[in-house]
C-alpha cells in the first residue's frame, strides 16, 4: 500500500501545482537537495523553540545517511542558528517526490504535540504546496506507524 499511497500523494501534489512551473524542469543539484533536507529537519526540531534528544538523534542519523562532509557540517550548524523560514525549504523544489520527502520527514521527525509545531508544519506545507487532504493522510501513516515510546 505506501507506494499506491507515495503515487496517490504525487498525484495529488501534481494537479494542484499543475499551473506552477517549478514542477515542470528538475534542475535541483544533489547538493541543493541535501541542503534543504537538512534546514527541514533542523527547523522543524527548532519548531517548539528548543531541539529535544530525541529531534537531535533524529538529525544526526539523517546527518549521517546523507555523509555530510565538511560542508555539509556547516550547513547544519548554519541551519542550527538561522530564523526558522518554510519558504527557505520550498525555494527550489522542483518535483512532487522532493516536496512529499521534505514535508514527511518534517512530519515525522517531531510530535506536533504544541501549537508553534503545529503552525510551523502548517506552514510548511503552504510553502511545499501540499494539499490538505495529502497532509492529513500523511500525518495519519506516520501515527499508524510510529514506534510506541518505552
């Protein structure tokens, strides 16, 4: 079913951004990508004002699976200490499959448990231009499959 659910939602995404040019040229560099994976993970950790350890182990298994070399280091400590900005994320995203990775990750990386998590991720996803009825569901997989805490 998640690759039904993964085509279903770039559907989605694609008939409501049919008239945005941004989706019709892929011309992001892999380094681009890894740049706005690491502002959404480390923003929305930043969401409730403070990084948890748990936010904090999440960015650095992330940090690790994308090997970040020395650039990629300062990039996150630059990401650490920047104003939280959705549009920073969006800027460039030039396929549904990069707008549903960043907004899941996001999603799944924090419990939007207060609300300055809640806006931020609402934000996030203006700015990714994901429809309500993808975020919704998205947010429903991601509680149906959430690891219970010990």
């Amino acid at each position: 079913g998640g690759a039904y659910l993964w085509n279903k939602y770039k559907d989605r995404i694609l008939q409501t951004n049919k008239d945005n040019p941004q989706y019709r040229e892929q011309t992001s560099t892999s380094e681009e990508k890894a740049e706005r994976t690491i502002r959404a993970l480390v923003y929305a950790a930043k969401a409730d004002g403070h990084i948890d350890s748990k936010e904090q182990a999440a960015i650095q298994r992330q940090a690790k699976q994308l090997d970040l070399g020395e650039d990629g280091r300062r990039l996150l400590n630059q990401a650490l200490n920047e104003a939280i900005d959705p549009s920073r994320i969006a800027d460039g995203v030039d396929s549904p499959e990069e707008a549903l990775q960043l907004y899941t990750l996001s999603t799944a990386s924090i419990d939007i448990d207060n609300p300055m998590e809640k806006a931020y991720i609402e934000q996030l996803a203006k700015a990714l231009n994901i429809p309500q009825d993808v975020q919704q569901d998205i947010r429903k997989e991601i509680v149906v499959h959430a690891e219970p805490v010990a």
